[in-house]
C-alpha cells in the first residue's frame, strides 16, 4: 500500500521551546503551504489519518477533500511529559545530558523514550494498516519524530540514528509498505510540496 507521510506546517511555538504532546498552533500563513501540499499529492481515492493536535488536524482537515479524517492518538509526536512547554534552556543541563547519552531508552519524567514512540508506531503499522484492506493510497498527518519512526521501520535501521533522518515541516515522505516486511520500501524522503505560481504569489 502506498502511504504519504506528511509533516505539519511551521508552529507559532517560540524558539527552543520543548513540545511534543503540548498543542501549539500554527503559525500564518499556512493555507498557501496546505494549497502546495495538496496540488503536490494529488489523488483522488485516499484515505486520511492525523495526530489530534491542532497543527496537524488543521492541514489534514484542508487535505481531506470530504473524506473522514481518522485521528488516532498513536500518531501523536514524543510525550516529553514534564520537559511540555518549557525552553530547553530552563531545563537543568545534568538532566537533559543524561536523557541526551541514551534518548532511546531513557524517558523523560513522565513522558516517553525513543522506544516508547517507535512501539506505538509499530502497533498503528502493524494493526491499523497492515491487517486492515486500505485499497486506496494513505495520507498520515503527523509529526517529525513519528515520521522517523516510520522509515526507521520501514528500513529497518537503529532507532540511534533516527535524528539523522531530516524531516522539514511540510515535507512529504512515501513509503510502500508490506506485509512481508523484506518487501518494504522508501520511495522518496522529506520532498518538498511544489508551490504553484498562484500560491507563491500569495506567500
């Protein structure tokens, strides 16, 4: 099944500010970004899911073309539990460190490690998409760590190197994904949606 995995547009969240699960909105103007993303995927037989949170709800909500939008908390970025809605600065150095030497396995307090996200990842691929008929092409709104999740899935590579994964807001990422995962496939990373001559006129 071909699946889009589309990042949010730019946030009004303000510079070093620590947020995953914190609803922040997003910053204007963002329907010239939605018109370039939509013209750019262009289908029109899809299926739509989205994180809850406003910055993704809104650009899939634009994208839905009247079809049900399925918003499942799985698709929710990393939970940074009490770190939500802080600077990174104000955090105490020796505690964001030691989160920083091992974010894959370390949480933190009250929010969820690397792992924590790549396994509810895996359970929506594995029992939202894989084991259900999806005869159309997928659209998922979401965020950049969920994206990662996503092609560190698909090509099955160490979750120590999912920061090396560029995800711009915006951008569009496919995969094609299998039941057998050997069959698998990235077919192209963090595209950027190709802005009309109209759109970019109204930037």
């Amino acid at each position: 099944m071909e699946i889009y995995l589309i990042r949010h547009t730019p946030t009004l969240a303000s510079k070093g500010l620590c947020y995953g699960h914190t609803d922040v909105e997003l910053a204007e103007p963002f329907i010239p970004k939605f018109e370039s993303i939509q013209k750019t995927l262009n289908h029109t037989n899809f299926e739509i899911y989205s994180s809850p949170l406003v910055r993704c709800k809104k650009l899939a909500d634009y994208l839905s073309n009247g079809n049900n939008v399925i918003v499942s908390n799985s698709l929710m970025e990393i939970n940074f539990g009490d770190w939500e809605n802080q600077l990174w600065n104000t955090i105490p150095y020796e505690v964001t460190q030691s989160w920083m030497n091992d974010f894959v396995n370390i949480a933190p307090p009250n929010g969820e490690s690397l792992t924590d996200l790549y396994e509810r990842i895996n359970d929506f691929i594995e029992y939202e998409l894989i084991n259900k008929e999806h005869p159309n092409p997928i659209y998922v709104v979401t965020h950049a760590g969920v994206i990662r999740c996503f092609i560190c899935y698909i090509l099955n590579i160490p979750l120590a190197n999912a920061f090396k994964i560029q995800i711009d807001f915006s951008s569009i990422s496919k995969i094609n994904l299998f039941k057998n995962k050997d069959y698998n496939l990235l077919s192209y990373l963090n595209k950027e949606a190709q802005l009309t001559k109209t759109t970019t006129d109204r930037l």
